[in-house]
C-alpha cells in the first residue's frame, strides 16, 4: 500500500499498517518527517488535549464532531500521549487541557515518531514529491518525479494548504477530484487577521491579557473569543484572533466583517464609570492615562483614547462626562477596523477540503473510489487551538492506516 505525506497523518497511519502486517510505501515531498509538527505549537508541538473525550469532540463542530469521534475512541488523545511517553517523551498537562512535551520541543517528537516508524520496518521515502494519482483497475498509479509506485490500497494525507513551505500546497485535492471527490472551499481558520485601518504606529508587538475579541459580519454579531489579542504590524493575531478567523473567513465574501474588543470583559459600563468616579475623587490631578493605566498596557492606551477622542494627557477631573462614557463605552468595545483579510497562508489550518459525507467514518476510506483512504487535515476537519487539530490527524491516520492494511491483504 501506498501512502501519501508523512505528517502527523501519514506517519500514524504506515506506523499502524505496519504494525498490522502491510508493506508500506510512505512518500514525502520534503526532506524529513513531520515538517508542521515540527512548527507545531510555536516549536512546542501541543500534542494533544487532555480531558474526557466527549468533551474533547464537543471543541469540534457538531458535524466534524460526529466524524471524528469513532476514530478517537480508537485511537484516543492517550494512545499518542502512550506511544510517545513510552519511548522517552515526558509531557505535561497545562491547566487549560493542552499536552506538551516537558523539554518543549516538538524535534522530540518527531524523532520519535521516526523512531516509531523504524520499529516497524518503514523508511519513509523523503524528497520524493507526488505529481498525480491514477486509477487502474484495483490498484492505484502514484506518479513522482522520479517514477511511479503502485499498491492495491492508497492512503493520502498531504495536510491542508497552510504554511505552504512545509510541503503542504494543498496537492492532494487536485487527486481526489480526479478520482471523483467534490470538495468543500478551502477557508482560513487559526488565522492572523489584516485589518483596515492597520493598528497605529507603536502598536505592533502590544499584547492585550485575557479580553474578549468579537467578530461582526454586516453589523451583526458572528464570533466571539476570550483570551489574549496581539496587535501585529497590519492587524491582529494570538488567540482570540485565531478563534474567530474560521467564521470571519465564512463571512467575508458577502458583505463587510469588522472587529471589536472588550478590555474588561468582566466589568459593566456602570462598573467602570464608578471606578473612574473612585480615581477622580483619589486623584483629580493625575491623566486619564494613568486611570487607563489598570486596563492597558502602555502603547495601547494613547490608541484607545484616540479611538474613543479622548485626550488621555488631560486631568481626570477636568474631562467632561460625555467623553468619560464614550472612553468607557470604547473599553467595552473599542473598534479595532474592517477586516480586509483572513491571512489563509499564516493560518494553523485550513478549513474545507474533502466533504466529510464522502468518507465512511468507520474506516476512513473514500465512499466514492473504494480503496483510497483519506486522513488530516486533507478532511473537511477543523478544531480550535489546544492540541485539537494534531489529535484528529493522529486519530483518523490510525483508522486509516488499519483500514487501508485490511483492504490490501484482502483484495
Ligand atoms: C504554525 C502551526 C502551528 C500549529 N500548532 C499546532 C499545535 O500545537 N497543535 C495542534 O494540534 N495542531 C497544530 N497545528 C495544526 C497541525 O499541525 C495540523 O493540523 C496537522 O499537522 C495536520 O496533519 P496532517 O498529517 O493532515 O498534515 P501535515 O502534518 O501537514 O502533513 C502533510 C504532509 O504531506 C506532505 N505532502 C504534501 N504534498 C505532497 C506531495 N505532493 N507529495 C508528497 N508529500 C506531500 C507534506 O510535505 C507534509 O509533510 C499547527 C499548524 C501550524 C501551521
């Protein structure tokens, strides 16, 4: 059997084959195993999330959840977390759920996932790119720069179309549609945002604690995330960016998507107009700035005051109460500008890809051209930041490596 791409996917899936007895050919287009884990998690590699596994799938969409799940109640978040600890991986468990190695680098991963690979006999073929797919008969045609190769089951896991210097340019797609699959567009998601305007000078690099970023598509509210936001040089990114990205990308063809933060989520406007009357009283003298001071951290506050036109140089008791609500109004929502676009490229995954209708759930293999098999992110499949993503490419790789195993021996 033939497999295609050894990321997290494809590397699960020849391991498992393997392991069941199939002669595995694994064709990578870069030169090692596991380019995207290896920028996984910032260089970290956040294996996996940790917690019961319904509550895992609920981080999915209804639809992607349901998919998912056969293939994670056999190979679950431990199963990885086992097979990588069991060979010298120490991990831990963040408050939040994420799982990451101790040593925090994802190179520790993949040497053991090549080492996983060595176990069971399968020397990944690097630097051998796939050009096309073709169908004869009962057995696939794989065509590379430099021949072809040939089996009676074929699994392809080439990722999304991210990071496109990792290898992963999509490729895969443009073979399924050869071999009868549709496809749902590929979008963003986990992605920076572009926004217009661009932050103001002396912005890029400032990082907002635990706010919440709220995404509008014509005026109406779409996506909501709570978490850090960094301002970066044309836009926004860090986590309440990249959770909302998937639906702002959705929305952007039909009509304007505009975002906005809420500083103090926890706080009410009467809340904060006591808390500044409190300031006033304490220190009459003393800038709006400084008042601004407890919300914000330095570069941000001249950019929120002009947001909401307010001099922030001038004393607290001199500022008029009209300009006192619209700075509060602007902490509870300060507009941060259009979007004018989710970065597709920059982004952690892609959603769309093959329609999750067209594959059986049970065994990864392709409802429509019996004996391909499909696993990754290559699937209409797309979780939130915290381990999700890696989780349903080593899950749904291992269903499909044990079924394309299956298929190979039995026809
Ligand atoms: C910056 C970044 C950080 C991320 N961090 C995390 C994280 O911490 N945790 C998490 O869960 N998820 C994370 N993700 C998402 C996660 O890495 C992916 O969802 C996951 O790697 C998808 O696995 P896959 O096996 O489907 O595809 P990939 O891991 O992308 O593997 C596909 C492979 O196919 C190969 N290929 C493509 N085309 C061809 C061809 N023509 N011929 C031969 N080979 C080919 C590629 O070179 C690649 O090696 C991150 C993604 C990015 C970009």
């Amino acid at each position: 059997m033939v497999i295609i791409g050894a990321g997290a996917a494809g590397i699960v899936a020849a391991w498992k084959a393997a392991t069941d007895g199939a002669e595995v050919t694994l064709l990578e287009k870069t030169n090692r195993i596991g380019t995207k884990i290896l920028i996984s998690g910032g260089g970290k590699c956040n294996i996996t999330h940790d917690g019961p596994l319904e509550e895992v799938l609920r981080a999915f969409r209804p639809n992607e959840a349901r998919f998912i799940r056969p293939a994670c109640y056999r190979f679950p978040p431990s199963e990885i977390v086992r097979m990588l600890t069991d060979r010298g991986l120490r991990v831990y468990t963040r408050p939040d759920g994420r799982i990451f190695p101790v040593d925090q680098t994802a190179k520790d991963v993949v040497a053991i996932l090549a080492q996983i690979l060595g176990e069971v006999g399968v020397r990944p073929q690097l630097q051998r790119t796939v050009m096309g797919v073709r169908r004869e008969g009962d057995r696939f045609r794989v065509m590379t720069e430099s021949g072809e190769v040939e089996g009676r089951s074929l699994v392809i896991t080439t990722g999304g179309s991210s990071y496109p210097n990792s290898g992963t340019t999509g490729d895969g797609w443009a073979w399924t549609d050869a071999l009868g699959h549709s496809r749902v567009p590929i979008r963003a998601a986990l992605a920076p945002l572009i926004t217009d305007p661009e932050p103001a000078e002396g912005f890029p690099g400032v990082a907002l604690r635990d706010v919440l970023l709220v995404g509008y598509a014509q005026n109406k509210e779409v996506a909501r995330w709570r978490g850090d936001l960094l301002f970066t040089h044309h836009g926004l990114s860090g986590p309440t960016t990249l959770g909302i990205t998937r639906v702002l990308a959705e929305h952007i063809d039909d009509g304007e998507c505009r975002v906005a933060v809420d500083v103090c989520p926890d706080r009410q406007f009467e809340d904060l107009g006591a808390d500044f009357q409190a300031f006033v009283q304490e220190h009459p003298k003393k800038q709006v700035s400084t008042w601004l001071d407890g919300f914000l951290p330095d570069r941000a506050r001249a950019g929120l005051a002009a947001a909401a036109n307010v001099d922030a140089t001038i004393p607290v008791g001199q500022l008029p109460k009209k300009d006192r609500n619209r700075l509060i109004e602007t902490l509870k929502r300060w507009p941060l500008g259009r979007v004018a676009e989710v970065v597709l490229p920059k982004g952690e995954v892609v959603a769309g890809g093959i329609p999750l209708t067209e594959v059986d759930p049970q065994t990864m293999m392709s409802r429509v051209c019996p004996g391909l098999f499909l696993a990754g992110e290559i699937l209409d499949v797309a979780g939130p930041v915290g381990g999700y993503n890696l989780q349903a490419a080593w899950a749904t790789g291992f269903v499909a490596g044990e079924s394309a195993a299956r298929w190979a021996s039995d026809s």
